[in-house]
C-alpha cells in the first residue's frame, strides 16, 4: 500500500481521463458527476497519506522503477514534509475546482474535464518525483492541460495570456533542463554513475564554481513560476482571462511548484551559489511584496487584482525561504498553502459573480453587500485571511516569515511588514467600491445570492482558513523536519563559509541560551 | 578540319540554346532544343562517343523530344497566354547568374586542363563502339544498367498515376 | 475556578457564532437577548475572576497555537489585577451599551448581524486584556480593528461611512505595522513572547536607556498610537463617528480605544526601562490631548466634539503612562470609560430623538423633552470637567498631580494638562448648552416627535451616571482623606516598573492642595466662558470666528491634517502605483517582453520573406548559392 | 585535336544558359527543357573527360543519365499535365502553394 499510494494518485487521474475520452461527449451532467466523483476519491486517497505519514521521518511512500539504466533515468517517487500538504493542497483544490466549474462551462465539457484530470495527474507528479527527469516530464505535463484550460476556456484575449505563459514557462524550464543535464553529466564525471537521482545528487557536494550558473538556471525557472518580481507580468494576464477554475489551479497549486522548486531542489543542490543570490532574491521578493501591493492597489479588475496580490504573497513566500532559518522555513512552506486556500477561495468568489454579471471591472459593482449579503461574507472572511488578520491562516504564515526573516534580513522584514498595511489598503479599498454604497448600477439588483452548491464548494475553504489560523501545529509539525534537513545542508556550508563575525544587533551579553537547534544559534 | 566542325556544332548548339531560353512559344523551344542534341551527336562522335552520339539522336531527339511536343501539343500552349510577369527584376537576375556560372565554370575548366599534363590521348579504334559500351553495361555496369530499368518503371507508373484521368471525381482545389 | 477565565472570552464568541450563523431566523428579540446574556455571563465571571484572584496573577492555557522552531504561542490567559480591572470594566460597559443598543438599534434590518459583530468585538476586546502573550493580544487588537471596521461601516451604503471604516482599519493597520515589529523584536531579544517571561528577563537583559529597549517601545507605541488614536494617527477617530452611536460608545470611546494605553500599561517594565520612550509617550500625550481638545471647541457635530473629547482623554492617559503613573492612566481608563460612554449613550439617545439630527445647531432646550438624558448627561458633563468628587475629578487630578511630580514629569507637561482641562469644561459645556439649554431650533413638526428613549437605553445612561458619580471614590487620593485603594490593588502589577523608576521627592500636602485648587479653578473658568458665550447668547465667539477668520477655518478643519496626509501619503502612494502599473509594469517589462516576441516574429518574417512560394524564388536562390559555392572553390583552388 | 578545354567551354555555356533558362522562363515545359540542357552539358563534360582519360566508363554514365533524363522528362510532364487540369496553366508564378 504504502508504495504504491503515490503512483495510485499520480495515475489514478490519467486513467479516469482515458476512460472519460470514451464518453459521449454530449451528456455534459454525466462527465461532471463523473469528473467530481474521481476527483473525490483521489482527494479520499490522498486523505490516507495525512494518516500515514510519519512525522519526522525522511521520505515516505517511495517507489522506484528504473526506467533506463543506461541514462540513469528511474521513475521514483515519495513525499516529506515539504510535499504532504502540498499533494494534500493539490488534490483538496481539484476537487474543489472541478466543482465550481459545474455551472461556469458549458461547451467542450468533455475536453475541459479530461484537461483537468490530466492536469491533476501533472501536478501530483511534480511534487512527489524524487527523480530530477521525471520531476521534468511531470514540470512539462502539466503546462500543456493549463494551456488548453486557458487558451480554449479563457476569456477574450486568452490566446495572447496563453502564449505569454507558456512562453515564459518554456523559457524557464528550458534553462533548467539543460542545468538537469548538466548537473548529471557533473554527477557522472565524479561519480562514474549516470543517474538523475534526487538522493544522490543531494548528497552529493556539486563544485562550487558551477554551481551558481546551475543555481540561476533552476531558479529562473522557479521565479518565473513563482512569479518572482520582475518574472510576474505573465501572471496578471493569465489570470484575468483563465476560467475560474483554471485560477484557482493557477494561483493555488502552479505557483508554488516555483517555490516548491526552490525548497526541493535548487536550494539543497545548491547551497553555496544560494548563499550567493541571496541578497539579490531578498531584494526581488521585497519589491515583489511592495510592487505587488501597490500595483494591485490601482487594478481595475478585480481578478488582475487578486493576481497582483499574488505577486506581494509570494514575495512573502520567498522572503521566508531567505530568512533561513527554521521559523522563516515553516512559515513559507505554510504560507504557501495559505496563499494557495484563500486566493483559491477569492478566484473562486471572483467567479462566482462573473457567471452572474459578466464582468469583473471594480466599476461596475458598487454595493453588493445589501443584495447578495452571504456572498459578502464568503468574501469578507476570505478577503481577511488574505490580509492575514489573526485567527486566520493568513497571519500564521506572514507572522512565521517576517519573525524569521527579522532574524536575518531586518530591514527586508521591515518592508514586508510595510506590505502587509498595504495589503489592508488594496483589499479593503477593493471591497469598498464592490460591496459598500449604494447600488449604482440596477444590473447589481437582479444579482442572486450563492446557491447551495456554490456555498458547499466554499465551505471547505473557509473551514481550511480557520483551522490552519487557529491550529496550525499538525501543520507546522510535520513540515518542520523535512525543512530543518534542507537548512542543514545551507548552514554546513555557511559556517564552512563564514568565519567571520555576523549579526551585532541581537547579540547581548545576556542572549537567550541556545536551544535545541543548533543551526539558529546566535553565534558570538 | 576537326576545328571547323567543332566550331559549327557548338556554335549552332549556343545559338540554338539561347533561342530555346528567350522563345516565348513552347513550340520553338522544343524544337531549338532538337537541334541543340543533334549539334552535341556531332560533339560526340568528335569525341568518338559513337554509341552515345546514336543514342543521343534516338532516343533524346527521337523519344524525349517527340514526348515534349506531344504535351506543347496536348496542352495548346502555343500562345504566350501568362499575365503580367510578377518578378521583373528575375529576368536580368538570371541572366546575371547564368553568366557568372558560365564564367567561374570556364574558369575551373582552365584550372583542370591546366593541371593536365598532356595535351590529348591516343584511343583505340573501338573505344565508344556500341560493342565496347555494351560489354561494360553488361560486365562491369549490370547492377546499375538493371536497376535504371527499375527507374524507368517507376517512371512510367509514376507518369500514369499523375497524368493518368481520375475515375474518382477529385475535389477541385481552387485556389484564385 | 480560576482555570475558567478562558470562558469569559468565549461566551461573547459563542452569542457572535449563534448570532451570526442563525441570525435571521432568530427574532431580533432573541438576538437582543442573546447579545446581551453572553456578554453578561462573561461580566459575572470576570467578577468572580477578580474576586478570587486574591493576590497573584494567574495563568492558564488553552492550548497551543504556533509552533515553529524556537518560536512557541499558545492562547493562554493572564489574570492579574490590571486584566481583572479591565475585564470587568469591559465586559460590565459591553453589558451596558449592549442593552442601551436593543432599543437604539431596534428599528434596524440588520439587528442580528450588528449583535453579532458587537459580540464578536466584545470577544476580542476580552482576549486582548487577558491574553498573556504578545501574540494573543495581537490578535485580539487587530480583531478590535476589524469589528470597529465593520461596526463603523455597519451603514455601508452611506459612502462616508464605508469610506471611514476603511480608514480606521487602514490607520490602525499602520500602528500595527509599529506593534509587530515589536513583536519580532521582543522575540528575538527574549526568546518568548509570554508576558511574565519577557518582563521577568527585561530588567536583567537591559541597563535602563538601552537603544534596543527604547526601540522595542517606540514600536510598541507607535502600535498603540494608531489604536488610541494618538498623534500622528488619531485622524481615523472622528471620522469614526460614521458607526451607530451605541458603536462610538463602546469601542470608539470606552474600551478598543484603551487598549493602546492597556498594552503600554501591560509592558510597563519595558517602558520603565526606556526614559527616552516615556517621555516620547508623555510628549504625545500632551501634545494629543491639547490638540484635540481645541478641535473640539469649534465642532458642531455632537458625536464629533465627543470623539475629539475621547482623543484629548486619551492623550492624558498616555501623559499619565508618560510620567510612569500607569495605575492612574487605568484608573482614568476606567473613569473614561464610564462617563465618555454615558455622553456617547446621551448623544445617542438626543439623535435618536431628534431622528438622527446630529448638528449642534439644530439642538437646544432639550431639558425639557429628555428629562433622563438632560440628568444624566449632565453628570457625565460634570464628570469629565473634573467638578470636585466626580469621578474624572479624582482620576484626572491624580494624572495632573502625577504629571508635576513625577520625576519624569515637570511643569510644563502640568500646564498642558490644566490647560486642556479648561479647554475640556469648556467644549463640554458649551456641547451641554447648546443641546439642552436655550430656545428650540429644531421645527416645529420635529419637537412634536421628541420623546424620551425607552427604558432599554434609558436604564444604562442612569446606571452609568451612577458609577461616573462614584467610581471614582475607589481611587480617593490620600490627602483627601481617601486610601487611593485603586492604586494599591493595582501595585503589584506596576512593582516591577516602579522599581526600575527613579523615586522621586516627597512634595508637600500643601502643593498638591494648591495645584488642585488650581486645576479646579481653570475647569471652572472654562465653564464660566461657556456659560457666557453659549448660554447667555453673547455674539462674543461670533465675534471672534469674525476677526481671526484664518485661525477659525484652520481649527474648524481640523488642521488640515487630514488634506495633509491625503495630499502627502495617499495621493503619492495611488498616484505612484498608478504610474508603476502603466509604466513600469505594462511599458517596461511587459514591453520589453512583448518587444523580444515583436522582434523574433519579424526576424522570422523577414527570414520567410524568400519562401514566398514562387518556384523561381527558390530556384534564383540555389543558383545563387551554387555560384557562390564555386566562387569559393575557385578561390581555394587559385 | 581539339584541347578538352573547348570542350568543356561549350558544355559550361550550355549549362549557364539552361540555368538563364531555369530562372528566367514562366513556361514549366520551357523549364523543364532548360533542365534538359543542363543535363547534356553535363553529358558533355562527361564524353570530354571520357575521351580524354581514354576510359570508356563515362559512356556508361552518360548512358544512365539518359535513362534518369527519359524518366524526369515522363514523371515532368505528367506533372506539367495534372498541373495545368487543375489550375489550367502552366505560369509557375501562379504556382504559389509552396508558401510557406
């Protein structure tokens, strides 16, 4: 069982999507029952691995075919503490996904399920390969699903925001391709073994002088993912005209394969040549946090909007993966599945009113509250967990990142702390102009409030928002060791590095006595 | 006497070269390339290529050419019945190529035969007697020689298929 | 019994999930009703906290929250004598206004929704005075903010209102950016984020005047800035106003806006350790306090005039923590929170008469329709001018005397106090004239209509005309002949910070005599004018609005400190953002972006050029080629 | 006895004027006989070295070439005629389908 759960779920979606190619394309119900109820028993599946997993332990649930000995390429999969919610994040987002498009498409129903299955397929893939082609193939799968979900489901101007995304994709995978390569001929040149092995290549020290080109060439195609600023102006317009659901994927899972990336593999790999980047990608995320907010702060599209603030929340994210240190680590890897439930939840909210209105522009709403009152407090209560008000997940992750990264990067924390005053400015001020005031436009009178179904879609997430805000330890618990192991690796070669004396400013006569973690001493 | 006769065939295959190139009528070319192969058949038997210069009268004057003015025939092209020419600018261009060609082949020409170190040789009577080409094909050449016959069915399916009438009514690919 | 103090937060949130879920299908009687006995419950049981709490503080823990690394928080309650007071002091005004609102809000759609969000702030306000962890008051303080949000734009639909909740949020948001810094900051210098851990190590980690502690409290400050609406951030309070009137009473004036003088108060160590950051904190206190107290003279705006009146009272609580009196900033705190919440009660009971006439200058003679209100109020009128033996007498003369004669204190910080104190008797009593004293300017078809409020909102206005009667004699000073017992149960709250504080000399009976007289004397003065000038219908502020023209518009618009801000940090900050959006990010990097794909298709439209489909292109180009290959040839072979 | 240099100055003339050919005749047929006298150019040069290296081999080939001109010449023209059903001309500028 154990062994087999990931290939269960990383291929349980391409066979319901096989089968779902043979049926008649016109009876649209039967393909949602369908799509939802395979949907659903991959979410109860991967449900198992919550239960299973051992908190603390290495990689879990592996299982290993070699594919070709010749080129050291296996098919080897397994999670850690890093994947689990991510995986868990990826399958609970599908199905919510895969419901909240019931009523939004209406054509090719047929294709648009099978895109997301296959999608889904791509996306667990990606983040349980332990093995750097595989993890590749899998990076490359699930662009090509959200490419159709975009450039056939999408609005408008979809074919331009689908080329533009896959063009910056490809740009970025392209690069790390040939540092996959690369790295393996280098493996192969010490080692003597072809392989493409996660393990091996983590234990393995690669020189120093290559391993900032490689370093850049993986992060490019993380940042790109990320969107790190000034990587992020495919984001906006793929957002904007992706179908609802298609933004709730995009924003909730697809994104952080950037920083998943970063977690998994270019920071462990590389870890001297990421000490190196290091104030270069703490400035990026700052301006990424700021920029983010102020831009979306004059969107005029509520979705453009939405994606802006993804911009700022991801730049958190990364700000907590330069704080290096254990509470900067869990609090990015959290707020990574934060970002991922509430600006799920504020794309699905988003459209839930397009299918009403037909439009997302901030202008043409103006005093919703009083006429969809249930609708508002979906929104309000998602609205805040972005925001990040205590109590809800929001808060955990930022407070986590900025306590980490005011350890290490004080004045970068300070200015992500300036973020988050902003971040109340562009969502409240958003609000405002959508839910307050008088209804200007009749249009606004005729709008119904949500209906069962859509309700029963939100109330997982809202659910999500408040448990990981109020009890995040299980979270947090079994995140933490799978972090720690990637910090260790940075910090053995920090202190190699660093003989030097460091930080002044926290170092006292009378500092706190060094606890049970060694790597965030205070170091005299 | 060899040079008189040289002169005058490969004056009349020149001239009779350029007149195939600038006639506007299909009819005349084909006709001006017939005399063009009989002007190389005299090269030839110069050359003494007997064989060659028999086969060149036979078959590429005799079959080929007759194949050519069948089609100029069939066709009706007598008139010069195109539009406007859409690449002025070729005309010259290609007589600018064509020249140059002439010239740096001339050239290469030179540089072989002056590489050469005599001037001629002496051949044996039978050398390109039909009966010395024919022992080569069917000596050292057969492979080759029978396979040209698989050429040339091919050919002949090939030419049937593609000019062959269309039982099947194809859908006429009008592009304006 | 202790171990239940956790239940005094969670009943408010229990009527706030009932409320807010089943709103609608419960009658608004059962919501009223709701509201109010969740809140009540939480008011007997803080009693019954501080009742056996006996001497030392208490500790419990619910349960962990975050758990990261080094870094641990769990939702763990304190109980000492500061929280006990504040506990009973919220819950028991909560408990008042919740039912003055039954009546008040009765003819509301929303009356559900508006007891739930009041149930929902009363939660947090319990969790910020009882948590015993930065983290937890954190919480509670944004989770004020919010509810004040969304109390101040409970009318949405009216775009003042919304615009104003929005401001409120946004401001505090800024003081918060100041308080979380200070967490961060506090964490790592400690280790913890637990009250009695951090204060325990505060004063063997730092000599008295360390930068890092006097940082630690700047950003603590600037936090409370924002939520007790101090300078520079104060500007959100008036417009506060926008909220139901029962609203500006509890949050925007009795409690969300104490808990910045709360938390200074709570890390009383801290500041203790920090004279720099005291004095900071006295300075803008003063400063605050006169500063509003001159806005409030010239606004016509009922509501207005008394949120002014709750910045200036705010501002001498923070002169008190200033001046490291904090007892008698809580002991203010809660004096305040009696009579500014029973003159927000009155205005709302005159506005909800008057049918939601707000404007001074539309009032007047109403004594004699609101009998109740007309007494009430005008203890409360009393109250807060500091007339000898009310309770904002006692509180706010023992600020004053503190003021003088704390070593940290001085003169000059006792004259602003005095004289914000006539300037307090004299807007007070101005607002008290014009709305019950003189003719009638409202129509005649309004006074038809004038009624006394109903015994719901009546109750609570005499109730707290009691306790702002007498709530301050727990706190008689002793050279009244009182014990000044507030103090002494307080005391061993503040033995730590008074510890670290220099003592100061020992002034005589007879100065402090002297300086109350004084005090007393300047309020009476401002009376006197207020009598004069509003009462007595003299054209004197007519007269004086006419010759300094500049000087009136200046205070009438508040400084223009409002236009500042807009002018100074929102219009750049949108303006800014717009030209980023335009410029940068669709010129600059999407341009740049757009014009690398612009440039590959025309390289790869002038590379198709040639292959344009005529047989002779193509066939010009290999002639050309094998040229150029010969050419090459020859050139090799020669 | 001619030099071989004459020789090969007639075929390199002839085949620069069926390249003129190639490139400057509309008529597919014309082209298709400019081909033609590009291939006994080359035949030529192939008779004049023979005789010249006094190595009947290049008979042979020269012979072959026949053959592939017979077979170019057959599958050309019927091309030339399936070309003109469908479009009705033989103008290689109207052939423009090769666009790319």
């Amino acid at each position: 069982m154990d062994s087999t759960i990931l290939t269960f779920l990383i291929f349980w979606p391409l066979i319901t999507a096989g089968v779902l190619t043979l049926v008649r394309s016109d009876r649209h119900d039967a393909i949602r029952i369908y799509a939802l109820v395979a949907t659903l028993l991959e979410f109860v599946a991967s449900l198992y691995l919550l239960f299973a997993f051992e908190t603390g332990a290495g990689y879990q649930f592996v299982a290993r075919w070699v594919w070709s000995d010749a080129l050291g390429v296996s098919y080897q999969v397994g999670i850690d503490g890093i994947s689990l919610f991510l995986v868990l994040l990826t399958t609970f987002l599908t199905v919510i996904s895969v419901w909240a498009s019931f009523a939004g498409i209406k054509e090719r129903v047929k294709g648009y399920f099978i895109a997301f299955l296959v999608l889904e397929a791509g996306m667990v893939g990606t983040f349980c390969a332990t093995d750097l082609f595989l993890f590749y193939v899998f990076w490359e799968l699930m662009l090509l699903p959200m490419y159709f979900l975009i450039g056939i489901w999408g609005g408008v101007n979809r074919i331009y925001a689908t080329i533009k995304f896959v063009l910056y994709t490809i740009t970025g995978s392209l690069f790390m391709l040939v540092a996959i390569i690369y790295t393996a001929n280098v493996v192969h040149q010490h080692t003597g073994v072809w392989t493409f092995d996660l393990m091996v290549w983590s234990q393995f020290d690669i020189p120093a002088a290559q391993q900032l080109w490689l370093f850049l060439a993986f992060a490019l195609a993380f940042a790109i993912k990320v969107p790190l600023f000034p990587f992020h102006t495919w984001l906006p317009d793929a957002h904007v005209q992706a179908p609802t659901a298609g933004s709730i994927i995009l924003a909730g899972v697809l994104l952080k394969m950037g920083t998943y990336g970063f977690l998994r593999f270019a920071i462990p790999l590389f870890p001297a040549a990421f000490l190196d980047a290091l104030p270069y990608l703490v400035v990026l995320s700052v301006i990424g946090i700021i920029y983010g907010a102020l831009v979306a702060m004059v969107q005029k599209d509520i979705k453009s909007l939405v994606a802006y603030s993804s911009v700022s929340h991801l730049g958190f994210v990364m700000l907590g993966m330069c704080a290096l240190n254990t509470i900067g680590f869990t609090g990015s890897l959290l707020q990574q599945l934060n970002h991922g439930l509430s600006t799920g939840a504020l794309f699905l909210l988003v459209g839930i009113i397009y299918e009403r209105r037909h439009t997302r522009l901030i202008a043409d709403y103006g005093g919703l509250f009083k006429v969809v009152p249930v609708y508002g407090v979906f929104f309000m209560i998602t609205m805040l967990s972005s925001v990040g008000l205590p109590g809800t997940n929001g808060f955990v992750g930022e407070f986590l990142i900025l306590l980490g990264a005011f350890r290490s990067q004080t004045i970068a924390a300070v200015f992500g702390t300036a973020g988050i005053v902003l971040a109340a400015g562009y969502m409240l001020w958003m609000f405002q102009r959508v839910f307050f005031g008088k209804v200007t436009n009749p249009e606004n009178d005729r709008v119904t409030d949500m209906t069962l179904r859509e309700r029963a879609v939100m109330v997982p997430l809202i659910v999500m928002i408040f448990v990981i805000g109020l009890y995040p330890k299980p979270f947090l618990e079994r995140m933490e060791p799978a972090l720690q192991r990637v910090l260790s690796r940075v910090e053995q070669v920090r202190i190699v590095r660093e003989q030097a004396l460091t930080p002044t400013l926290f170092v006292g006569p009378a500092a706190v006595p060094v606890t049970n973690e060694p790597e965030e001493d205070i170091r005299p | 006497m060899d040079f008189a006769v040289f002169w005058i065939a490969a004056g009349v295959a020149g001239a009779a070269a350029i007149n195939l190139i600038f006639q506007s009528k299909p009819i005349n070319s084909v006709l001006s390339l017939v005399v063009v192969l009989f002007a190389l058949a005299v090269l030839y038997l110069q050359l003494s290529a007997e064989f060659i210069a028999a086969l060149q009268i036979i078959i590429y004057a005799g079959a080929i050419m007759v194949l050519f003015l069948f089609v100029v025939m069939l066709l009706n092209l007598n008139q010069d019945q195109f539009g406007s020419n859409r690449k002025p600018g070729l005309r010259s261009f290609g007589v600018l190529i064509g020249g140059t060609l002439i010239i740096e082949i001339s050239l290469i020409a030179r540089a072989f035969v002056s590489s050469s170190p005599t001037d001629g040789q002496v051949v044996a009577a039978e050398f390109g007697s039909v009966a010395q080409v024919g022992r080569l094909l069917f000596g050292e050449y057969l492979l080759p020689f029978e396979l040209t016959s698989i050429l040339l069915l091919i050919a002949v399916a090939g030419a049937l298929v593609l000019a062959g009438k269309r039982e099947e009514a194809q859908p006429p690919e009008e592009r304006s | 019994m202790l171990n239940t103090i956790w239940l005094i937060p969670v009943f408010p949130l229990i009527g706030f999930m009932i409320n807010g879920l089943f709103g609608r299908r419960l009658t608004r009687y059962g919501s009223g009703v709701l509201g109010c006995l969740t809140v009540f419950a939480s008011f007997i049981l803080s009693l019954l906290a501080m009742l056996f709490l006996g001497e030392g503080p208490h500790r419990f823990t619910l349960a962990e929250w975050i758990v990261a690394g080094r870094f641990t928080v769990s939702f763990g309650f304190l109980l000492d004598h500061l929280s006990a007071v504040m506990a009973v002091t919220v819950s028991g005004v909560a408990f008042l206004i919740h039912v003055y609102s039954t009546g008040y809000m009765a003819q509301d759609e929303r009356f559900s929704r508006y007891f739930a969000y009041l149930n929902l702030f009363v939660f947090f306000m319990l969790v910020l005075v009882l948590a015993d962890n930065f983290l937890l008051l954190y919480m509670g303080w944004e989770g004020v903010g919010l509810c004040s949000y969304l109390l101040i734009g409970f009318w949405f639909q009216k775009d003042s209102a919304a615009n104003a909740g929005k401001k409120a949020f946004i401001v505090n948001r800024i003081g918060d950016f100041g308080f979380a810094l200070g967490i961060m900051l506090i964490f790592w210098k400690f280790g913890s984020v637990y009250f009695p851990e951090v204060f325990a190590a505060a004063p063997e980690m730092f000599v008295p005047g360390d930068t890092l502690v006097t940082a630690i409290c700047l950003l603590l400050f600037l936090g409370a800035t924002g939520k007790s609406a101090q300078i520079p951030l104060y500007v959100w309070l008036p417009d506060a106003m926008e909220g139901p009137t029962p609203v500006s009473a509890l949050i925007h004036a009795a409690t969300m806006v104490t808990a910045g003088v709360y938390m200074v108060a709570r890390c009383s160590v801290l500041f203790a350790l920090s004279p720099t950051a005291l004095l900071v904190v006295a300075i803008i206190g003063a400063a605050t306090a006169l500063f509003a107290a001159t806005m409030a003279t010239v606004q016509n705006d009922i509501k207005r005039v008394l949120a002014y009146s709750t910045i200036s009272q705010l501002g001498y609580m923070f002169l008190a923590c200033g001046v490291a009196a904090f007892s008698a900033a809580i002991f203010h705190l809660m004096t305040h929170a009696f009579f500014k919440a029973l003159l927000f009660l009155g205005a709302g009971s005159v506005i909800h008469a008057l049918h939601h006439e707000q404007d001074l200058r539309h009032m007047g003679g109403l004594r004699k329709y609101l009998p109740a209100t007309f007494l009430t109020f005008g203890v409360a009128t009393l109250a807060i001018s500091g007339f000898p033996g009310l309770a904002g007498f006692v509180s706010k003369d023992e600020i004053l005397w503190s003021s003088f004669a704390s070593p940290l204190g001085g003169v000059a910080f006792w004259v602003v106090g005095v004289l914000t104190a006539g300037l307090t008797a004299f807007y007070m009593f101005r607002l008290f004239f014009l709305a019950f004293y003189g003719k009638s300017r409202f129509s005649e078809e309004t006074a038809t209509k004038v009624h006394e409020s109903p015994m719901s909102m009546t109750g609570p206005l005499v109730i707290l005309g009691i306790l702002s009667f007498v709530g301050g004699w727990i706190g008689w000073p002793k050279v009244l002949g009182g014990g000044n017992s507030f103090e002494h149960y307080l005391a061993p709250v503040f033995a730590a910070a008074e510890e670290l504080l220099p003592h100061g000399v020992n002034h005589a009976h007879s100065t402090e005599f002297l300086l109350m007289g004084l005090s007393v004397g300047i309020a009476l003065l401002g009376f006197i004018w207020a009598y004069r000038w509003y009462l007595r219908g003299s054209t004197a502020p007519e007269n004086l609005k006419n010759k300094f023209p500049a000087v009136y518009r200046l205070v009438q618009n508040k400084y223009y400190i409002d236009e500042f801000y807009h002018l100074v940090i929102v219009r750049p900050i949108v303006g800014g953002s717009r030209w980023l959006w335009k410029y940068f990010d669709e010129l600059v990097i999407d341009g740049s972006v757009n014009g690398l794909a612009a440039f590959v298709r025309q390289l790869g439209q002038a590379g198709a050029q040639p292959q344009n489909g005529y047989f002779r292109g193509y066939a010009a180009t290999f002639a050309l080629g094998s040229v150029a290959v010969l050419a090459w040839l020859i050139y090799v072979l020669s | 006895m001619i030099p071989l240099s004459h020789y090969l100055l007639v075929s390199a003339v002839l085949f620069g004027l069926g390249t003129v050919g190639v490139l400057i005749s509309r008529n597919l047929i014309t082209i298709l006989m400019s081909v033609e006298l590009m291939l006994n150019a080359a035949n030529l040069a192939l008779i004049s070295f023979a005789r010249w290296h006094a190595d009947p081999g290049a008979h042979v080939f020269v012979f072959i070439i026949f053959v592939v001109a017979a077979a170019e010449a057959a599958v050309g023209l019927s091309l030339v005629i399936a070309i003109f059903r469908r479009k009705n001309t033989v103008d290689v500028d109207e052939l423009n389908i090769l666009k790319g």
